[in-house]
C-alpha cells in the first residue's frame, strides 16, 4: 500500500497543487479497530507505519486523538488522515504517503473516545503519551495528589470531561465496560523501563480513586502490554513541508521526518487480536527487558547526556554534540557502564552490544536528521529516573563508581541552573532546589529524580565533583553569547 514518490518531479506551479487526500490519493480506509492516544509525530512515524506494512493493514484502521495539539487532528483530518513520511538517510530521502490513520481526532473529544474503545470492533489501544504522563511519582505509584490527576479525578467523579490521557482512557475503558464489548489490549508505546506495567498501575491507580468494580474490570478484561519503540523523529521544519510538495507535487501539511531504522520489540497478550506487525518487522518476545534495557540505556541514556552536555557545550543537535570529543568521550563511558549491567541475561547473545553501539553512532551521526537537544531536554526529571539511576544503582551494587552515569546527572543540574526555559514536571521545584547551595542543592535535586539515590552521601558527593564537566572553555569577547544564560534571556 505505500507508494514512493517520485524524487525528481517537478513541483507544479502553486496555484494548482492539490492538497494530499484520499481523492488524490485512494488508499483504501481500513475500518477502526485501533484507538490511538497522543497523535503526534512519532506515533506517525512507528506504530501508524508499521500498521501500513501489515499484511492485514485492510482490516486495521486507527483512529488517533490529539494530547495537546488539537490543530495537529484538524491539520490531519483535512488530508482524510494521509501524511507523507519522509525517510532520511544520510545520503536521501525516501517517501511514503501512510494512509492506516483513518480518523483524527482532537483528544478533548471523550465523547468520541468512549464510543470508539467502547466499540466491540476496538481490540487495541495505542499510548504515546510522553513519560510524565504517567503521573507515576519517584515511589512509582500513581500520584492521586499531582494537581492533573486530583483535578481529573474531582472531574470523573462529577461527570465533567477529564482533561488528562489517562483520565481519559479510564472513562472509556469504563464506557467498554459498560457496553460489555470484553477485553482488549492497552499497548504502552513510550520510553518507560517496564512500561506495560507502568501503563497498567497508573489506569488502576485512576480507576481504583473513582470505581472499585471498573479496577476490577480493567484488572480481569484489560491486556497491559509492554513495549520497546525506537524511530529517531526530529520536528518537521517548514523546509521539509516544502520539500514533500516538491518532490511529490501536492500540499501536505503534515509530513513526518524519521531515520530509515525502526524498531518494535512487544510482549503481551492481545486478547482481542492485534494486526500482524510481526511480519512488518516487530518482534514479539516473552521477556522484554533485555530489549528495553538496552534501548532505553544505550540510546535513550546517549541522547539524555547529549542533551545536557551539549547544550552546556553550546552545541544544538545530537549530530553536533557527537562531533564534539568532550560529549563522544562521556557518551562511551556512559555505554560502557551501561553494557557492563547488560550481559549475563538469557537473551545476551541477541542483543549484539558492540554492533548496537555501532549502529548508534551511525544513527547519532546522520547529520541529516536534525534533532535538537532541546526537544529531548524536556521532562528530565523523569527521563533520568530511567535512563541514569539504573546503571548508576547497577554499576554501585556491583562496587564500581558509576561515574559516567553520575555525570549525566550532573549535566542536567548545570542544564536546570543554566537554562531559563527548561521544561519538567517538577520545574517548581527543581527552580526552588537550584536556590539551595552546596550539597544541600544537589541532594534536593537527585531527590527530584530518585528519593532513595538523594539518601546516598557517597553518590550525592561524587554528583557534585562532577558539576561543571560540561563547561564551556572560557570564552573571548568576540564570541556569540551563551543561548543557555539566563542573564541574557
Ligand atoms: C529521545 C527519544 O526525546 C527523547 O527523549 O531520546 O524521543 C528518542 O529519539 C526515541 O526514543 C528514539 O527511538
């Protein structure tokens, strides 16, 4: 069903390009039996397009609502759902029109999401949410006290709309309920370590503060199941809008931009059935972990680092941050410790760390990819709750330092000091951490990320000899001012 486009046609004069829709492009519209939340680029770039390449896609539609951008839904539904996705390999770029979304919905219509997962048709549903989502607080239970999650339950428990992607799944699984339409599969598709169980405690944590009988329901019919997502999608850029209608001599305004690898390791039951995405290139396992150890260390732990320490050092993209042998060099000793507590599982021998390592640096490397640093800065909280303590617990449990995940952390706190527009759950107080001083400030800020690391002294002293690793060589007068300082913003 995906058709390339031809890269050499000659854009036709403005005035007469169609607009990308079903007319000018009749893929077929498969009926809904997916319920997508959180319709932004990467769910479009991974789990829409493995959909496509599915042997049944004919038989699988989805529909998929917006989380804060409802522009995105009306964007999208003015195309019949189509988008272009533009494959970037560092020597071209390839094109695909997806066509599996069938409905784009603006997430705050829960009226429409009840019927659809209440639909017996509904097997699956798909979450890319973001990790702070959750409102799983550092103990790792649903924070019913966090100000989206008490306004959420005030608003379930009165009838009113929730306003939360969780709250809202939790009316619609009780909407399923209700209808008796029977089980079906919640499939977890952001970068969380376990993240089906972690999907599945922050529902239960909602529906158990609302409605004993809908916890039980969820916890007999409602299939939680764990997944490993990997695609590299930076923000599509106007130059890229501009570049799709050139090459394929129509108006899209909604393309999305991914490097040429995916990945989709899943692990669960799908009692409802599912489409066959295994023979579009995911991987069905029994025991996740390995996978997502690997992923969420090696690439997402990389990306964090190179995030803080790059910008520290000035640089804007991953790509940039690479070539710099300061961030190179701590990038490796982070992968270092982090392969050091990825060997001795069963599934060992397939996860290839060396080629891994490899591929990553290839994939980090594309310079064609633009991907900011500041797009992977946000929720850092959060993030190094999964992407540094493990290794950091592992490599100490195992009497070595962890440095090389310390000074991630440490990265961050000098990012957080250093930058007037971070973003983060707990941007209060991480802001009321950083007018602490000394070892005071940085227990209060590991606490941020993990309570039981805060109580470490000899972790807490050794993140603190590793502040200001990323500074900038003094810089000349005649150099352009730090972006990051907030003296200047
Ligand atoms: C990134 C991820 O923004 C981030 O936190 O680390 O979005 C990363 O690009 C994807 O997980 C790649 O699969």
């Amino acid at each position: 069903m995906s058709t390339e486009l031809n890269h050499a046609a000659t854009p036709a004069p403005a005035a007469t390009i169609p607009q990308l829709n079903r007319t000018v492009r009749p893929l077929p519209k498969a009926p809904v039996r997916i319920v997508h939340l959180g319709l932004g680029a990467f769910h479009r770039s991974h789990q829409a397009w493995y959909t496509q390449q599915a042997p049944d896609a004919a038989d699988w539609g989805i529909a998929a609502f917006t989380g804060r951008r409802p522009d995105a839904a009306v964007a999208l539904a003015e195309q019949d759902g189509l988008y272009t996705l533009v494959e970037r390999a560092d020597n071209g770029d390839s094109f695909t029109v997806v066509g599996s979304i069938v409905e784009a919905l603006d997430g705050a219509d829960v009226a429409r999401l009840a019927r659809l997962v209440a639909a017996p048709a509904t097997a699956v549903v798909t979450l890319t949410i973001t990790e702070a989502a959750y409102g799983l607080g550092a103990d790792g239970k649903l924070d019913t006290t966090a100000p989206g999650v008490a306004a959420d339950l005030v608003r379930l428990a009165s009838g009113d709309a929730p306003a939360t992607p969780l709250g809202r799944l939790v009316l619609a699984l009780g909407a399923r309920r209700d209808a008796g339409s029977g089980p079906l599969a919640v499939v977890c598709c952001d970068n969380l370590s376990n993240n089906g169980a972690v999907a599945r405690e922050a529902v239960a944590g909602f529906a158990g503060a609302l409605d004993a009988g809908l916890a039980a329901w969820i916890a007999k019919e409602v299939s939680f199941v764990s997944t490993s997502v990997d695609r590299i999608t930076p923000r599509t850029t106007g130059e890229d809008i501009a570049g799709v209608q050139a090459a394929s001599g129509y108006g899209d305004s909604s393309p999305v931009i991914a490097e040429p690898f995916s990945s989709w390791v899943l692990s669960g039951d799908f009692p409802a059935g599912r489409p066959r995405w295994e023979d579009a290139g995911a991987l069905f396992v029994e025991d996740i972990e390995p996978y997502e150890n690997r992923k969420l260390w090696l690439l997402n732990g990389a990306h964090s680092l190179l995030a803080y320490a790059g910008q520290l050092r000035g640089h804007s993209t991953v790509a940039e941050a690479l070539a710099d042998p300061v961030c190179l060099q701590a990038v490796e000793a982070f992968w270092d410790e982090a392969e050091a507590n990825l060997s001795g599982t069963e599934a060992t021998a397939d996860l290839q760390i060396p080629a891994y390592r490899a591929a990553l640096l290839a994939r980090f490397g594309n310079a064609r990819i633009a991907h900011n640093l500041a797009q992977i800065a946000l929720d850092g909280s959060t993030k190094l709750r999964m992407r540094a303590v493990p290794v950091l617990q592992a490599e100490r449990a195992a009497g070595r330092s962890g440095a090389a995940a310390a000074a991630m952390i440490a990265a961050w706190m000098d990012f957080t000091a250093a930058s007037a527009s971070f973003q983060d759950p707990l941007a209060d107080a991480v802001d009321a951490a950083n007018l602490l001083t000394g070892t005071e400030r940085i227990r209060g800020l590991v606490a941020l990320v993990d309570p039981i690391v805060a109580g470490d002294d000899s972790v807490v002293r050794l993140i603190e000899s590793l502040l200001g690793s990323f500074d900038k060589p003094a810089s000349t007068s005649t150099e352009a001012p730090d972006p990051l300082r907030k003296d200047l913003q």
